[in-house]
C-alpha cells in the first residue's frame, strides 16, 4: 500500500447540514464561524459540545455514521460518502445519543439517554433510510460487548442494571435486532400490554427480543466483558474484596484463568483463542511491555512494544477490518502516538501525516476492503478536524472541523514541562502561557490537575485551556504520579498514595515559579472529580501558595466515600478495591485523615468555589454539601453552585456556560494585581 503526494479538496455539505440542525437562543449556537477577531471570544465558544464527534465507517465504505451536537441534545448523523449528502436522526427533546454501533454495512445500533442521566433503550436505525428506526430495547441500562461476524444482527449486550429486577445486573443476552418492540415497548415483560401487542419479549427479565442468555460468574462482581476478534463473548473480570479476576468462557462455563491481574493489566482480546493483549509485569528499572498471554496456561508470549519512557497502559487496539486481528495502536507517550505492526499502514500514516503537519493524526478505521479510511487531525490550538482517504483516487478530503467556530490562531501553544518530584522522580506536565506573558511581564497562574486519578493529560486541544488562556492566565497541568504510563516508576502503594499526589503537583508548581514566567504572588488551583480533591488539597496543605481555589464534583474524604461505597458493596468493586488498598478507616484513621482535606478546613485561608450535580452517581453531592459546611463553620470564604439535574460535571451547556462565567468572575476579584504601593518621599 504506498501513496505519492495527496490532493486535498474541500466538502462543504456538512457545514451546511450542521448549521441547519443548530439550536438557536442565549447561547447563539446558529453561528458556526469564529467570532471577529477584535473581539473576546465568549465562554459558550470553548466549552460548546463538538459539531461532530466519534465517526465510524461500515463495512463497505458507503456511509459514516457520527454523533452531533444540536444544542443541548445529541443525534445521530449519516454521511453518505458517495453522494457527500448529510442526514440527521434525533430523538425527542430530552433524549440523547449515547453510542452507535455498526451492525453491518447499513443498520446501526443506537443508544439513547434521557435527560443526560438514565437510559432510554436501543433502537436499530438503517443508514440508507432513517425513517426505519426502531426500538429493540428498553430502559435497562446496557452495553454492546461484541457484535458476532456470523450473525451481525444478533449482538451480545451486557444488561448493566435491569430495569424491570430493581437495577440487578443481569449479565450478557444476545438480542434478535430483527425484532422490534412498537408502541408498548416500556410494558413490563411477560405483562398482558406486551402479549396484547404480539411482541416477542424476553424470559430472561428485560424488555427485548432475547435469543440467548450467557450464565452469570459465579463469584465477585463483574468489572468488564470482553468478546474475541470475530465478536464472540471470550472473557470476563470480576472483583471480589478488590481482587481481580479473569475468566475464560468455555461451553458454556466460566472458568477461572491462571493470570495475576495485580501485574498484568488486559487491554484486549488477541488474534487466536484464548489470547489476550496485555501489559506484562513490571521489570526492575524498565516500562512494561507490551505483548501477547495464553490466557489458559498464563504463560507469556510475543512482546509487540515496549517503549523507553512509558508504560503502554493506555493503548488501544487498532484491528484489521473484515479479520480483526491487531494490527498496532494508541498510546500516549507526551502526545498521543500511533505504533503500527503492519508495515504497510505505517507508510500510510506517514504520508498523512506529511500532509496534515505538526498535528496528531489518528486513524479511525476503513472499510473491510482498506481502500476508504476516516482520519482524526488535531493539535494544541486547532481542535480534532476528520479527513476521508481514498486510496484509490489517492485523495485526502476535508469533511469537517469538530468546532469551526474555534479560530487556531487566536489559541495558545500547550508546551512539554518536566519536573523533579521531592523523592527524586522526573514527571512531566504542560504549560499554556497567555498571549504576552514573559519573564518581564508574568503571567497569573491556574494550576488545573486531572482527575481519575488514573488518568492523564495529554498533549492536545483543551477548551477549558485555552479558556483560561484567552482570559490571561497561564495553565499547568501536571502529569503526577498514577498518571497513565508512569507506573513503572513507583511502587505499587505509591499509585494510592493521594498525598503523594498532592506532593507532586506542589513540587510541579515550585519548578515552574522558578521560570518567571508565572507571577508567584497570583495563584490559583483548580480541578473537577479527583482532580477538585487536589485542588482542596492544595488550599488545605499549601498555606500561602495560592490565593484561591475551584472545586467541580470533587471528592475531600475517603473515609466517607467507602463509608457510602459499603451499602452497595455487593453489587459495585468499589468498596472492594478502596479498602483493599487504602485500608480500614477505622484502624487507619489518622493516615485518613491526614489525607483528607476536609478534615483540614481550619487551615484554609483562601477563598474557594464550590460545584457539583446533585445526580452525581460518580463523586456524591454530600461530598461537596460537607465541603460547604466545613467552610462556613471556619468562615472561610466561599461561592457555591449546586445543580440539580446535572451529573458528574456538567453535561448541559447552558450550565457549563454558568459555572465558567462564574469561574472567571471568581479569579478576576481573587487573582487581580494587588494594588501599587506610593513609595515614600
């Protein structure tokens, strides 16, 4: 497979169709061009969800099938590459896209949330004709664990939580998608609504045509699924005290896999029976490996990668079309990188990225004969832009910017920092400084740690980045310790240690002080999930190190979260892997409460701003209610913003466009300069 030089042109159908399903109202979501450049640009323009988002191809390389934002609702989008003509499928009002899946070259499974919180049920759609939807599933929440290459139309479907057995997981069905349920499809299964409308329903509890179901394991809960390469229910992981399991499906059995899943972490199936794609063990001084494991025997094959700087721990498997075996993959060495087994998509990721210069581009998949490709091209001040390749013509072609409305050269570049922890350990961050920041005139400071903590930052475009840089801070995003890919580097009990974490984005601020280029004297901290616990963290521990603080669904106790985690510890790992290593609360308490910044808010003496949603099934809201409450027994100063409706962050825009509005409103009146002192005659 070679390509000489590209030729690109230019579709601007998808533009058209876009701006024509945009909601109009406040938040002006009709204009789709970057607003003139004499003029700030408005909070909704960075945090306002992508145009288009996560476009897959089928099989034969005819349509592509994306999500699309309309306002403050999700749909479905189909793309006919032949014609390049544009159709949209939306739900109601207050309904969602979630996912999509491709079942075969033309019908889709789509499925839909209600009010951005509670499933709604699948339905099939048919690319060619969107008028032929149907419902196949209702309210349970599910997810599509494979779709078999022998029978496309019958996918495996994990029920999550059943919503007609009081939310009980109820395992893997293979649903009949040729069986649609019509009008009374929310009637209870087996009830005489359902019978009256001559629809097959399920005998297995759900509400779907259900052809077969796949036993339940046997012990501990169910943490992931996993299907072979041809699509076929392979492999499970339970946790039971927060010990992880694997476990192999053999007729019709679970059975249990000699593998140590404390040291080796599974990110695929492989390309024979019984293998999976993992990251082997820690060696003594080296990254882990990428490579191949008998998941029968648990003995160790073919190491695929292994990098100099990083753990692969993030990598996502890329599979041939039409056979899938693995043929590279994605992982995230500084910036996202992509690592190819197959010699012949190498050259073609480099003529590609020849054309699309300076950005990370990513190969989204083909049709099954690996002539038509969907491409991703993305940088620090440009967001992701899709691309289809055609090999036969050799033509590179332009579909459609995710946010047009962004302009890159208004954007700030993202640079690589690295740092010294105080045990001696290099880590590394980013660092976006506001236009006209130098050493002589140095910038105010918003540190932004990620959340997970297992997680990481990566080099790329960040709306909430640039928002800050546009309004005149410079932002730090430190990469700490449990950050993804760097676990080789630490003991197992430091990737817990949460004031070590704490520690590390410290001594990243400290480096960075020492540039000049940020102003030591206006500082803020702040981060969502985890990342609002480090930003209480480094209002509780840091005395004088920031003047102020933001927190977004934070998390400040965990005493108090496996406190909560226990009453669903038969049902969730959480309890489980929480107290298996971080220990008991009670025989531990002051090292819990040494790492707990809520049982610190006598040492706060900075104003902080506290949001959450009040739905949040992730972090509780009683967290941040306790948080508020702590803060105004010591009268520290405080704004709150408490959303009912909302999750784990907020998922609405005209919320978002609230909490940052009211965010740049809180660092302006706590970071402004402080005034200049007369010197005296």
């Amino acid at each position: 497979m070679s390509l000489p030089a590209f030729k690109r042109k230019c579709v601007f159908l998808l533009a058209t169709a876009l701006t024509a399903f945009a909601a109009g109202g406040k938040l002006d979501l009709d204009r789709v061009a970057p607003v003139p450049s004499d003029q700030p640009i408005p909070v909704q323009d960075f945090f306002r969800p992508p145009q288009l988002s996560g476009p897959r191809i089928n099989a034969a390389g005819t349509f592509f099938a994306a999500s699309v934002d309309l306002g403050d609702h999700t749909a479905l989008l189909i793309c006919d590459l032949g014609k390049m003509s544009v159709d949209v499928l939306r739900g109601a009002a207050n309904k969602d896209l979630y996912r999509f899946t491709w079942l075969d070259q033309n019908q889709i499974l789509t499925s839909w949330s209600t009010d951005k919180l509670y499933a709604d049920g699948l339905y099939v759609t048919r690319a060619a004709d969107l008028s032929e939807n149907y419902a196949v599933e209702a309210l349970s929440a599910t997810l599509v664990v494979g779709v078999p290459r022998d029978t496309p139309l019958k996918p495996l479907v994990w029920i999550m939580q059943n919503a007609y057995d009081d939310g009980k997981d109820a395992g893997v069905v293979q649903i009949d998608t040729t069986k649609r349920l019509g009008a009374n499809r929310d009637a209870l299964p087996g009830s005489m609504q359902a019978r009256a409308a001559e629809e097959e329903t399920s005998l297995y509890g759900a509400r779907a045509s259900i052809v077969r179901s796949f036993p339940v394991p046997p012990s501990g809960v169910v943490v992931s699924y996993m299907a072979d390469k041809d699509g076929h229910l392979a492999f499970a992981v339970t946790a039971d005290a927060g010990v992880y399991t694997l476990l192999r499906l053999e007729q019709g059995k679970w059975l249990k896999c000699p593998v140590d899943l404390d040291v080796i972490d599974i990110i695929g199936a492989g390309d024979k029976a019984g293998e999976l794609i993992v990251v082997g063990p820690h060696a003594e001084g080296k990254p882990r490996p990428l490579q191949r494991l008998d998941a029968v025997s648990g003995v160790l094959g073919e190491v695929l990668f292994q990098d100099k700087a990083y753990d692969p721990s993030d990598w996502t498997l890329i599979r041939q079309p039409g056979t899938g075996i693995v043929i590279g993959g994605r992982f995230t060495r500084g910036r996202i990188v992509t690592v190819w087994f197959d010699e012949a998509y190498d050259k073609v990721q480099t003529m590609v990225q020849a054309n699309l210069t300076g950005q990370v581009v990513q190969f989204l998949g083909s049709d099954d004969a690996e002539n038509r490709f969907l491409i991703a091209g993305y940088s620090d001040r440009k967001p992701v832009a899709y691309y289809s390749l055609d090999l036969r013509t050799r033509a590179l072609n332009f579909l459609k910017s995710s946010a047009p409305w962004i302009a890159p050269e208004r954007m700030q570049p993202m640079n690589v920092m690295r740092f010294k922890t105080r045990d001696g350990h290099v880590l590394e961050g980013y660092v976006t400084l506001p236009a006209g920041a130098t050493k002589e005139h140095p910038a105010p400071l918003v540190v932004l740690p990620h959340g997970g903590p297992w997680a990481r930052d990566d080099w790329g475009f960040s709306g909430e980045v640039q928002f800050l840089a546009s309004r005149g801070y410079a932002v730090l995003q430190p990469n700490y310790r449990g950050s993804t890919g760097y676990d080789w580097m630490f003991p197992s009990a430091d990737l817990w240690a949460f004031r070590k974490m704490h520690d590390d984005v410290t001594d990243a601020v400290k480096t960075l002080v020492t540039t000049g280029l940020v102003d030591r004297t206006r500082m803020a901290i702040m981060g969502t999930s985890f990342g609002g616990y480090l930003a209480m963290s480094g209002a509780a521990f840091e005395p004088g190190l920031y003047r102020c603080a933001v927190t977004i669904s934070g998390v400040f106790d965990y005493a108090q979260v496996m406190k909560e985690a226990k009453y669903d510890q038969y049902t969730s790992a959480k309890f489980g892997i929480l107290q298996r290593n971080l220990g008991d609360p009670k025989t531990r308490a002051a090292e819990f409460a040494a790492a707990a910044p809520l049982r610190h808010v006598d040492q706060v003496a900075i104003p902080i701003f506290v949001a959450h949603g009040k739905e949040d099934s992730v972090a509780e809201v009683t967290e941040s209610f306790s948080l508020i409450d702590e803060l105004e027994k010591h009268h520290v100063p405080h704004e709150t913003m408490i959303v009912s409706g909302e999750g784990h962050g907020m998922h609405f825009l005209k919320n978002e466009v609230d909490l940052y509005t009211r965010i740049e409103a809180f660092l302006a009146k706590n970071l402004a300069p402080a005034p200049s002192v007369a010197a005296k005659p």
